[in-house]
C-alpha cells in the first residue's frame, strides 16, 4: 500500500472526503481503470451496444427475481396458484412477472448478438481468448438459469421441458440414470425437483453469473475492446501513452450507451406492455395450464431461444448416425493423406476414428442427439483456435466469407424455426442439413478461415467524425 | 524473503496439512451431494395402484397415475390384435430383446406384451426423452404420421411412434419399446399395477 496522501491545501469538502476514502479503498483508481480513463477504440459501431444492453437485462432480472421471490411459492401444490396470484392480486405485479419473463427472451436476445458481433469482427481471437471463455461460460450459465426458472410457474410446459431436458442426461451410458435421478431428486419430475431448481435459479447460477461477468469485464479491461476494424489501439500511443484512437469509455460510451438503451427500452416496454406473451415465443400458451404428470401437451417445444439446439437433438436419428459415421471415417482418411505428421500420429487418427465409429454403432442414437445438441454449444468454446484468417475483422476477409457468416446466420435461424414445429419428415430432413451445415462451419473453420485473398488491414481505425 | 533458501521440513508439513484439508473438504461435500438423492419419502412413495378394468371397452383406453408417471390400460380390439404381427419387420425391436429385466416382465414377453393379449399394460413414458406419447388409434395417413400407419401412439415431442403393443418403429428417436410395468390380475376385472409377487 502506498503512503498516505494528503490532500492539497484549500482543498474542497468533497476533495478531502475522497482523499480519505482513496487512503483505505481505491474508490478513485477503479473509476479511472474502468471508466474515465478506460480507453476504448473511438470507431464502435451499432454492434457495440450489446455488451451493456446485456449488462442492463441482467440488473432488470436480478431485481425483479428479487421482488417475485417475495410472492412466489416453490411448492408444487401452490406454485402455479401463486404465479397467478402475483398476476391478479399483487399490485402491479403483473409488470414486475412480464418484466422478468420478457427480460429472459431479450437476456438471449442481447447476448446472441453480443456473441455474433464477436464472430464477424474476431473478437475471441488473442489476446482475447479468455475474455470469449468467459462469456462462453456466462452463456452456458444463462441457458440453465433460463432453463430452471421455466420450471417454477409449473405450467405443463415448465413440467414437460424440465422432464425432457433431464432425462436428457439418461442418455449417458452407465452414469445416466443415477445422475438424473440426482438431478430431479425423485423418480420423477416433482416438488423435490421444484424445490431444488428454485435454489439454483435464484441464488447458485446468479453467483456464479455474477463473478464470470465480473471476469469477463476484468479480463476486457486487461486486454482493451476489439473494434470493427480488428486494429490494436494500443499499438499507436500518443506521448502521455493514451492510445491515439482510443476515448475514455467514460463519458463518450456512457452517452452513447444511453441512447442504446432507450431504444433497448422503448422496444422491451413494447413488448411487456403491448405483448408480454409475443405470440406464444416468450410465454408459452401451454404454459397456462397447470403441470399435469400424466399428460403431455400435444405438441411441446422449448422456448425459441433454446430450439436451434433442440433441432440437432431431434436430427440425430439412427439414419443420421450412419452419414455421421461416413464423416468421421472421411475426415480421418483426409486427414491422414493430406496433413504432414508421423506414421505413429496417422495410427493414433485412424485407430481413434475407428474407436469412434465403433461408440457409435454401440450406443443409441438417443446419446449422440445430446452430444450433438452439447456439443454445438461447447464448440463455441474452441473459436479462437479454430480461427486462422490472415484479418481479425470481416471488413478486410474476403467476400465470400461474408456469405458463409450469412449462411450460418440463416441456418442457425432456420435450425430455430425447426425447432418450434412439429417432427416432419421434410422438417426432420432440414434440421439433419442444417446441424451439419453448422459443425461444418466451425469444424472446417482452420481450413476455409485461411482461403481467399485478404484486403489490407490499415494501422489505424477508419473513422470519420460526424 | 526469496534470498533465504526452502525449508524443506515446514514445506513437507504444509503439504501435508494442505492434503489433509483438502480430504477434509471433500468428505464436508459427501453429505451436500447426498442431499440431492431422493429423500426417504420419495423412495417410500411407490405403492401399487389397484384398477378396476370393466368399465373399458375395446379399442378404448384409460390412465392412471403410478409413482407419479401415466399407466394405459387398454383393450385392444380384435381387429388390432390381428395386425400387431404383421408390424415386425417396421420395428426397431419386436420381440422385445432389448433390457428386458427393465421393460418387459417375463409373463409379457410375447407377441402382445401382455398377460391378456387384449389388455395391454404400459407405462405411457416415451423411452426417448420422456414425454407421454399421445393415442393414434385411427388407421391410415395423417400428419406427422406415415400413410401405412396402423394405430399405436406418437411422440409429439420427437416424433417417435410405437405400435398398440408399445413397440417402437425403426429409425426413431426412442431406443426401446415402452415399458411394461409389473402387474397382475386379482381377479377378472381387477388389475393391481406395481406388483406382481403375491400370484
């Protein structure tokens, strides 16, 4: 610690308060490494409002978790009563409900935009690999903390999702249905299961969020924010050693993030005002019928920020596990003729294909749905290592991959539409192409990343000032 | 403070100790984990459930509730009987070979996966992911279905489909035929669900 200061003579009250408060606690030094003189690149564009939009849903969901929590019933028996009492008795307790139900969809809303900005500007890429685990991690604890809370209104919808998604894990040879079972706690979804899923939704998955979300900032304000161009501001200082195109996040991004969020808000009052259930997509109409063990609805399908996953569970079928098997032996042969490495390392590929293939004619094709429905989550995980491209950013690749993010985006968009209709053959048929069109994409990524003819990356950003 | 060299004999028993604690902690976690098993009142929650089957009519079906998941109870018309065989070659297993200590009881592993062969018992839990398939008794192409389909049930939520006798057509999401639970006659028209020792 240092020495203590003092403050300068005829220094004001406030002066002398802060330099007291700066002696026991660097109050003064966090706001200047965090917001004043926290220097972000000068040319953020439209996408840059995610990241604090993201910020602004999450404190939106905390406080009107907070305030359900005061009404709301964990109890089978009472909590779909208690739900609807906080919709009809609880003054303005229908606002706070739609609030936290519509926070939940605009939560992935943000969040999937946030992380598609990531992607076309390269983002992940070093020195920023942590900063994308981290928020690959927020978002795998965003999917359970939206996956627990759908339980708690205990609509037939909260029941059967719960239900499918757990025995999801049954899947898992040996271990899987004594790890269900410790799951739901019960032999089957019940108030046992209820009771535990509110735990993890209102205290154990919100820590956890909230210290990776703090490392995730951390870990920015280490490194400093990517920018469209994909061009290191730190890289061209001025003699003070401020970036030359940097500004201090504090005050030109607050400001700028004031009119993200009015326009943030003028869309979700929207919703919550005008159409809190938008049309089945952000509440369910099933879900206004209370849980009921002995019946599914006729046609259930997870809420639509969940159903591009929930379409690669429901293409791999056992038809799909032979085109898979097929891509497994092809890409170990490809690689086995086409890339350099000793004979001991082309055994290793084969034998481990072989082995592969083998796991996949003995287990059902139920497991490698759940695998395949994981898995296009955790891949996100290995994006910085699967990157080669000569340019971080989109703007200096070539054109063409412009068209394959576009691709991925409809497919991911249409693997979500899928995912909200019933099975059909034509549907079944759809998602199979899709989910391969999207492993393709990331897998194949250290191959197409490096193709084409890439532009020349400037040293400093472009901007124009308005 | 890095000057002065390790003291090798602290450092042992700080390694020790360090262990120690971590055996500690773990052993604290055992009781937390433990506490997510079903609790006694779950587990002593499994009482058969005694049905009387009289009032069902053939080609009609009724459910209800053992250890809190969906039991049918229907009685398959003739009609229905008579085309059970001739599903075989659709599907995925039809003699019932896979986990039968798990799905099938000894006294219902035939051609009808039952005692009767017009009662059939099962429990309406799809062998996929859980859900409760729904009734498609009627014959003939409809959707989601394909247009040879003889009646049995459909999986809304992933399109598994299972034949009147509870057993699952090829290439489907579902590895296994529904299961049947353990069951007996008391009497003609009395069926207990959940228990089949005292014959």
């Amino acid at each position: 610690m240092a020495t203590f200061k003092q403050a300068p003579a005829g220094a004001s009250a406030s002066q002398k308060l802060m330099t007291w408060v700066d002696n026991r606690f660097p109050a003064t030094q966090l706001y200047n490494e965090h917001l004043a003189e926290y220097y972000a690149p000068k040319n953020f564009n439209f996408w840059y409002f995610f990241g604090a939009l993201s910020l602004l849903v999450l404190v939106i969901q905390i406080v009107t978790g907070i305030f359900l929590v005061m009404h709301y019933k964990p109890d089978a028996a009472l909590a779909f009563a208690s739900v609807e009492y906080i919709m009809r008795d609880v003054p303005w307790g229908w606002l706070i409900r739609y609030m936290h139900s519509t926070g939940a969809s605009a939560f992935f809303v943000v969040v999937y935009l946030h992380m598609f900005r990531g992607m076309i500007y390269g983002s992940y890429r070093k020195p920023r690999e942590l900063v994308w685990l981290f928020g690959c991690a927020i978002f795998l604890c965003l999917m359970a903390e939206a996956f627990m809370g759908y339980l708690l209104p205990w609509g037939q919808m909260s029941y059967w999702g719960a239900q499918v998604i757990v025995n999801l894990f049954t899947a898992i040879p040996f271990i899987g249905p004594d790890l269900s079972l410790l799951i739901r706690g019960d032999y089957v979804v019940s108030d046992a299961t209820l009771n535990r899923f509110f735990s993890f939704h209102v205290i154990a998955v919100p820590l956890v969020l909230l210290g990776l979300v703090v490392a995730h900032i951390i870990a920015l304000h280490e490194v400093g924010s990517n920018n469209p161009d994909g061009v290191e501001i730190k890289a061209k200082k001025d003699a003070a050693g401020r970036p030359l195109d940097g500004i201090p996040f504090h005050p030109y991004y607050t400001v700028h993030d004031v009119l993200g969020v009015s326009v943030f808000l003028l869309i979700f009052s929207a919703i919550v005002f005008f159409a809190p259930e938008l049309g089945g997509y952000f509440l369910e109409f099933n879900n206004f019928i209370p849980a009921d063990p002995l019946k599914t609805p006729l046609h259930i399908a997870p809420v639509w920020y969940f159903t591009p996953y929930y379409s690669v569970l429901r293409a791999i079928t056992s038809e799909m596990m032979y085109v898979l098997m097929a891509i497994v032996v092809a890409g170990a042969v490809l690689a086995v003729l086409k890339i350099k490495m000793t004979g001991l390392f082309k055994a290793v590929v084969l034998g481990a294909a072989a082995v592969v293939v083998l796991l996949m004619l003995s287990i059902d094709a139920k497991f490698w749905g759940v695998v395949g429905m994981g898995g296009a989550v955790v891949i996100l995980f290995f994006l910085p290592w699967l990157d080669y491209s000569e340019a971080k950013s989109i703007r200096y690749r070539p054109d063409w991959h412009k068209y394959l993010y576009g691709l991925f985006v409809i497919n991911f968009l249409v693997l979500g539409y899928l995912g909200v209709q019933p099975v059909s053959s034509l549907g079944e048929r759809l998602s199979q192409i899709g989910t391969l069109i999207y492993f393709g994409f990331f897998l194949l990524m250290p191959w197409w990343s490096r193709l084409g003819t890439f532009k020349v990356v400037p040293d400093r950003v472009t901007f124009a000032a308005h | 403070m890095s000057q002065q060299p390790v003291d090798s004999a602290k450092r042992t028993w700080l390694i020790v100790s360090g262990c120690a604690g971590a055996a500690g902690g773990l052993a604290a976690a055992v009781p937390f984990v433990a506490s997510f098993e079903p609790s006694e009142r779950a587990k002593a929650a499994g009482a058969s459930v005694e049905v009387d089957i009289s009032a069902i009519k053939p080609g009609e079906k009724l459910t209800v509730e053992w250890r809190g998941k969906p039991v049918w109870i229907i009685r398959r018309t003739p009609e229905q009987l008579e085309a059970l065989p001739k599903e075989d070659p659709k599907l995925a297993d039809p003699q019932s070979l896979r986990n039968p200590s798990a799905l099938t009881p000894e006294y219902a592993r035939n051609g009808y996966r039952s005692i009767k062969p017009e009662v059939m018992v099962a429990v309406g839990i799809c062998t996929h992911l859980g859900c409760s398939p729904s009734d498609r008794f009627t014959p003939g192409g409809q959707p989601s279905l394909p247009d040879d389909w003889v009646g049995g049930f459909l999986c809304a939520c992933h399109g598994s489909t299972f034949d009147l006798a509870g057993r699952v057509f090829k290439n489907k999401p579902a590895p296994d035929n529904l299961e049947i639970p353990p069951h007996m006659y008391l009497s003609d028209t009395r069926l207990l669900i959940g228990d089949d020792k005292k014959a």
